[in-house]
C-alpha cells in the first residue's frame, strides 16, 4: 500500500488552522474538540492527530482530504 508524508508546511498549516478553530470555533461552536475538527476534514480524530505528529505516513485518500481541507 502506497503511504504519503505531509510535507513540513503542509504540517505547519494544519497545525495552525486546527489551533485556530480549538480556540476560536466557528459559526455554530465558540470552541471545537480535535474531533469535531476532524469531522469537519472527513477523517477521525486519530487520524488527525497522526497527521499532526512529525513524520506520519497516510493513506493517499486521507492526504487528498487533509490537502482539499487545506485549499479552502
């Protein structure tokens, strides 16, 4: 099975727009869990976390929903 690496910005950016909603939620929530956050992206919150850490390979699915998530 092919696995794909967020690269180090990509990392960077979702470390920041996932530190942003926990602190400032959005238009329904004052603040979000790293689930709810997850939900948003379509992955579980396991998931998110991985692709939080350093060096987390994912499954190509996965990278494609985290990069659409991020190009909004």
């Amino acid at each position: 099975m092919l696995l794909i690496k967020l690269e180090p910005d990509e990392r960077k950016e979702l470390r920041k727009r996932v530190a942003y909603l926990q602190r400032h939620g959005d238009e329904h929530n004052r603040t979000l869990s790293k689930a709810m956050v997850a939900r948003k992206i379509h992955i579980s919150a396991p998931t998110l976390v991985k692709a939080l850490k350093t060096d987390t390979e994912l499954k190509p699915e996965t990278y494609d929903r985290i990069k659409e998530w991020l190009a909004k």
